[in-house]
C-alpha cells in the first residue's frame, strides 16, 4: 500500500553512519536497553490532529501543508481517506500507537445524533484499519474547545445547556475510544478556565468541572472500560488561566474531589514550560505522586513564550525525561505521544516524516544516555550519598514519627554547627554530559 506518500520507503533503522535522511540513526526498535526492546520503552505514537488535521496555518498566515489527499470538505468520505493516509503514514513511519480528538477523525453533525452517527462510522473504518495494520489507539479524547459553542468554555461554561453538550461529546467519545481498545481517554481543559476574573465565579466553575469528571468516571465503569483516564495539565493558552495549570494544581484538584484513584496525568513539555517548570520538575512532581500516565512528547521554544509544539529534538531534554521515565519503572500502559507539529516552512508531505524521525531519534538517544546514566550510578549515589544523616539513627526516628522538638533541641545543641559539604551541582552536570553522545 503505497498511495499517499509514493515517493516514501519505510523507514528502518540504519545506524549511526547513515546519511539518508529517511532512516533511523539511533531508534533501532529491537534493540535491548535495560532487559526491554526500544519499541517497548518508548511506546510512540502519533497525533491524528498535528498529523492529518494541521494545516500548520498561524495567526498571521493560512495554511501551506500540501495534502494532496484532503480536499478540504467535510464529507465522511474525505474523512475516511485521511484515515487512510494516516495509516500508510503509521506503518511507513513504524509507529504503532496513534491520539485523536473527535472531531479529528469524523465531521461535527448538524444534530447530537448526526454527529454521534459521523463518529461512529468512523470509529469503524479505525477499526478494520487498525485490524489490518495492528496499530493501536493509545488514547482518545473530545475536542470541547474549538466549536462556538465553547466560547466560555465546555465543563465550566456559565451556560448548563453547553455542558449537556460537552457531556454528549466526552460520552460518545468515551464510547468510541472503548470500542476502538484505546489504552487510556485524555481531558485537557483547552477552554476550562477563564479570560477574566471580572465575570467569573471560579468556585463554581472548579464545581462544574469536578462533575462533568465524575460523571465520565461512573460511566466509564458503567460500560467497563479499563483504560486509564488522564487529566493533561496546562496553565494557559488559549484561556488566560486554565484550572489545570500545572502538576501541582492537577493533584489538589483531584484530592479535592475525591478523583486521585481514577485519574493519572498525561504531561506536555510545552505545557510545562508554559507554566514556567521544567519537564523534569513536571515529571517528578507526577511520579512522585505515582501519577505519571502518559507523555505528550514535544517542545517549546526559548524565544517564544507560547505553546509552540515543535518536534522534540533536544537530546537533554529526552535524556532527562527517559531518565525519569526509567527511574519510574517505564511508562506502563502510556506512550510517547507526539503532540508536535511541523513549522509552516516544512510543509510537503515527506517533513512528516523527516519530523517524526527526528523526535523518534532524539528519544533513543535519550533512552540510550539516560540507561548509560543509570548503569553508571555516579548521579543515583551523589543523591543516595547527599541525603544518608537521613538513613538511620535520628533521620528514622524523624520520619517515623518517634522523635519530638525536644530531643532534636538537645541534639542540635549537642553537636553544635553542623559541618556541610557542596553540592557538587556542576560536578554532577559535567557528568551528566559526558554521556551526550
Ligand atoms: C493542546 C494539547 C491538546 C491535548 C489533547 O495544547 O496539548 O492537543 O493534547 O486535547
Ligand atoms: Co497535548
């Protein structure tokens, strides 16, 4: 099957030496890292909307992507060849997940039950597609945040007839995603939060918000889907503040309505720096909290402070996160997912490839340093080593709750100035580069 992209070979792994730009040079998915295949670790997988739906238009400019595929119509045939576009696209690039929002895959109807009946039919060309091919749906989602309608936002709108409809959306898209076996259904807030404060009740909103989640949750175990929900956090854009700003609002968010047993997070390195963090402060924040789900695997850029989602291609930032993701034990039944697309200059259909190839790359690099990093144990022991007072003795004591004020008053005065030693910061961060190669 060569339709869609003729002129396309599949991609392979071709070593480090290769210079024919569509090979791999580090993603050899066979390839063993720590007792596991890289396709295993790195469960990638593509964007259905950056991929097929983007035009890669910006507010100064239309569209320039060559499709030669859409014919720009809304009619379920044009949708069906996307599909198969993407699919050709899936099994060149050797991708074996795919993400979609609803609307991405099947027209809005002029009626809740027209655009249930377009999504359902598309749900079954995804289905044979995915029979023949052996791709799989890593997660699905409902767009609540491009229609009019959601102007003041779908789950904490000021309207309760647009929440009815957010809700008609996330439960035919909750179905869909069942019936497709996708591993896990993604809320992102894109307009749940507020452009003012001035005409806003953000308690009430938060409330709504909270509802609109419980609800999907008791229907999720009504129909018995097992895959995992995740809450993707983002602190603004297009809103001026969502209610999902970062990690750490996700985690009180749910704690505070009793949701932290049904929700992991799906974390966006564009999103995290959005919120002025890092993607490994996001990162450990989550698995600290043993709710690290997923990966939206992009990035921003320094010189623009919007959510710009280029390819990730930086090897210490995939370093950092394969590091993270490994520490954790991998990324179970979440993925990679590239939640990225091209500049408006890349814009025939091969880029397509040459980007995921690059993000594809950048991750197995940095699986490979970050495993190297691992087995070397310098950086695990500088942590193990800076925090052993803490190992025994009066640290146990502290953290097991049979020490008191008064005995750490007579240990302090007992020893006098405690003795310190450095860091070791740029010690530690000329060791981590030894291994960028
Ligand atoms: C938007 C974004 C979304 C979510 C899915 O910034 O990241 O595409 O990943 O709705
Ligand atoms: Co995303």
């Amino acid at each position: 099957m060569s339709e869609y992209f003729p002129d396309v070979p599949s991609i392979a792994y071709a070593g480090a030496d290769s210079r024919d730009p569509l090979t791999f040079r580090h993603y050899d998915p066979d390839a063993i890292i720590e007792g596991q295949t890289m396709r295993s670790h790195l469960r990638f997988a593509a964007a259905f909307w950056h991929t097929m739906r983007n035009d890669l238009s910006d507010p100064f400019g239309s569209g320039t992507a060559i499709m030669p595929w859409d014919d720009g119509s809304q009619s379920l045939e044009n949708a069906e060849r996307r599909i198969e576009a993407f699919f050709e696209f899936l099994d060149k690039i050797d991708i074996d997940f795919y993400c979609f929002h609803d609307r991405d895959v099947a027209p809005e109807g002029s009626t809740v039950s027209e655009s249930r009946a377009n999504l359902e039919h598309m749900a079954s060309v995804l289905e044979r597609h995915q029979a023949s091919s052996g791709r799989k749906l890593l997660w699905g989602t409902a767009c609540l945040f491009s229609h009019p309608r959601y102007v003041h936002g779908a789950g904490t709108s000021c309207s309760v007839d647009v929440f009815a409809h957010a809700a008609a959306q996330v439960r035919s898209a909750i179905d869909v995603t069942h019936r497709l076996g996708g591993g896990g259904y993604v809320f992102w807030g894109g307009r749940e939060g507020y452009s003012s404060l001035i005409n806003t009740d953000m308690a009430r909103e938060r409330q709504q918000l909270a509802r609109l989640l419980e609800m999907a949750v008791e229907y999720k175990h009504q129909i018995g889907f097992k895959g995992t929900f995740y809450i993707e956090p983002k602190p603004m854009e297009p809103t001026t503040h969502q209610y999902d700003f970062d990690v750490a609002a996700c985690l009180d968010f749910l704690r505070e309505f009793g949701l932290l047993d049904e929700f992991m997070l799906n974390i966006e390195t564009n999103h995290a720096t959005l919120a002025s963090h890092s993607m490994d402060h996001e990162l450990s924040a989550a698995a600290a909290a043993g709710v690290l789900g997923s990966i939206d695997a992009n990035m921003g850029h320094e010189h623009l402070g919007w959510d710009t989602d280029h390819f990730p291609t930086d090897i210490y930032l995939t370093a950092r996160i394969m590091r993270i993701v490994l520490a954790m034990g991998g990324i179970g039944d979440g993925g990679l997912n590239f939640d990225a697309k091209r500049r408006r200059g890349s814009f025939e259909p091969v880029d397509l490839f040459h980007a995921h190839i690059a993000g594809m790359d950048a991750f197995a690099r940095g699986l490979k340093i970050a495993a190297a990093i691992r087995a070397d144990r310098r950086l695990d022991e500088a942590i193990q080593a800076r925090y052993a007072s803490w190992d025994d003795g009066l640290g146990q004591d502290i953290m097991n709750g049979s020490c008191t004020l008064e005995r750490l008053e007579a240990h302090a005065a007992s020893i006098g100035e405690p003795s310190m030693t450095s860091g070791r910061e740029e010690m530690l961060d000329a060791i981590f580069n030894d291994f960028i190669r």
